[in-house]
C-alpha cells in the first residue's frame, strides 16, 4: 500500500482521502459532483470527519493517534486534531515544486515561512538550500514542525524556530534590518497570534503584506501568498500580490491550489494562490 497521499474519488460535498495507510473521509463543499467510485469503495474508509451538526470524527478510534506518510519525498507525523486536519495540507505540495526551481537560481536564499503550520514550506524550501525562518503563533505547531524536520533528517539545517505574532515578528524584524529574499505566508481566514491577538484577513490582509515587503531583501526573488477564504480568488490575490510587488521586476501567476487526485477521477479545488517571481 502507498505510503503517500491520493485523492481517491470527491463527490456529495465529501473528499475520499488515503493518507500513508488509512482512509478518510472529509467535507468537501466544492464537489457538488456525483462520486466516481462505487459506494463499497467509500465505505472502505478508516475513519470520517463530519460538520454537518458540529465539528467531529466517526470511528476516530480506527485510526492511530499517530502515523507516518510522504508527500513531494518528504515525510511527515499525522495526527487527527479537532478541526478535522491530519497535519499536512497536500494542496501546498505545488508551491513546494516550485520554490525549489526559485531557491535553485541563487547560492545563498533567506526565506521567511509565515504561518507555517508543521513545516511542509519550510522543510522543502530547506531541502533545497536555503537558510528558513519558521514562524507560527502556536508552539505545539511549531514543535511538531520541528519534530517533522528530525524525521527527514533536516534538524541541523539553517532553519529559526520562531512561535510569535507574525504582525509584531514583522515590526521588529524591520526594525532589526533583517531582510528575506522569498516570503512564503498562507494566513488563515481567522485566527490569534500567541498572546491572543486577533488576526481577520478581510481587515488585516494589506498591513500585513505591506509588513512583508518591509523585510524583503533589495533584490528578491520570489513571494509566495495562498489562502483558503471563500471569496478570495485567484483574481484577488493576484491584485494584492500585484499592488504589494510594484515597481518590482518580475512575473505574477494566479490559480487554484488543487488536490493530487488519482488519474480516474476529478481533481479538487482547494484554496487560491497568487505567486511573484523576479525576472
């Protein structure tokens, strides 16, 4: 059996998900489609996360309270949490492609991983050699990046463990002249920083790309913006990525971020991206 990630089928607003040996099933509000696959194959699921009523697992006890599974050669500790999530979000495996082909371009890269969750950005964009700064309010997330970054043997790389407020991170790394040649950052529609602090995109969204391009190195080489708010699409982000890097030389792309899916079945949006990249 695979030890990685498929999307098996997508279909009634659910997602039928193998992550390494275990089967899920997951809420999925674009897949207004029908299912490809018979229901005896949907009813091979291992567990199921449900929000029709409130936020819960079926069968939660199928699953382990801890495994393994490999995503784009890295690997990464699972682990169910209360929001429905297992620890990796294989929607971002794209973005990890191609900032590799941007550190790739110089010898020495500076990158900043802004809400970086457990450390997939970070632990691909320190695979291909650059010096990462890792940051997110939560510590248990940060230790479990850190724990992801032992499993792949990457723990004596150039990486800072940071658990902060990325707003107040920002000021004080400007104030700091500490400056970053890419910036990775997908800010969550709602969340608190480390002290409580409240963070809404819809208000917060430009100061704090505008605080990102205060760290930006003179010559930077590639900026990385996704989210999955409903509403903010390719075209938004694009407009945000493009208002954030004017009067700097370089390439903007916009899309959908989709699920790996089997060859035989539909793909499945998930989230928006907008990307810059210097000429």
């Amino acid at each position: 059996m695979s030890k990685s990630y498929r999307l098996l089928d997508s279909g009634n607003q659910k997602k039928l998900e193998q992550f390494g040996e275990y089967r899920i099933i997951r809420p999925c509000a674009p897949a207004v489609w029908s299912p490809e696959l018979p229901t005896k194959e949907w009813d091979k699921a291992d567990a199921l996360f449900a929000r029709e009523e409130r936020n819960a697992w079926e069968n939660r006890e199928r699953l382990p309270e801890r495994w393994q599974m490999e995503l784009e050669g890295l690997q990464f500790h699972l682990s169910p949490t209360d929001f429905g999530h297992l620890g990796v979000f294989p929607e971002h495996s794209m973005a990890w492609r191609w900032m590799d082909q941007q550190i790739q371009r110089r010898d020495k890269v500076e990158v900043l991983n802004l809400f970086a969750y457990s450390g997939g950005a970070t632990l691909a964009a320190a695979r291909a050699g650059a010096s990462v700064c890792h940051l997110d309010a939560s510590k248990g997330m940060v230790a479990w990046a850190r724990e992801n970054a032992a499993l792949n043997g990457l723990e004596d790389r150039s990486i800072r463990w940071i658990v902060d407020d990325v707003t107040k991170f920002l000021a004080r790394e400007k104030k700091r002249g500490r400056r970053y040649d890419g910036i990775i950052l997908d800010p969550p529609s709602f969340g608190r920083g480390s002290k409580g602090e409240m963070f809404k995109i819809e208000h917060h969204i430009v100061p704090l790309l505008q605080a990102c391009r205060d760290v930006l190195s003179d010559s930077p080489l590639f900026l990385m913006l996704s989210c999955h708010t409903p509403g903010f699409s390719p075209i938004v982000l694009h407009h945000l990525v493009a208002q954030l890097m004017r009067g700097k030389k370089g390439a903007i792309e916009c899309g959908e971020m989709q699920l790996p899916a089997e060859k035989t079945v539909f793909s499945v949006p998930n989230g928006t991206y907008a990307r810059w990249s210097c000429e």
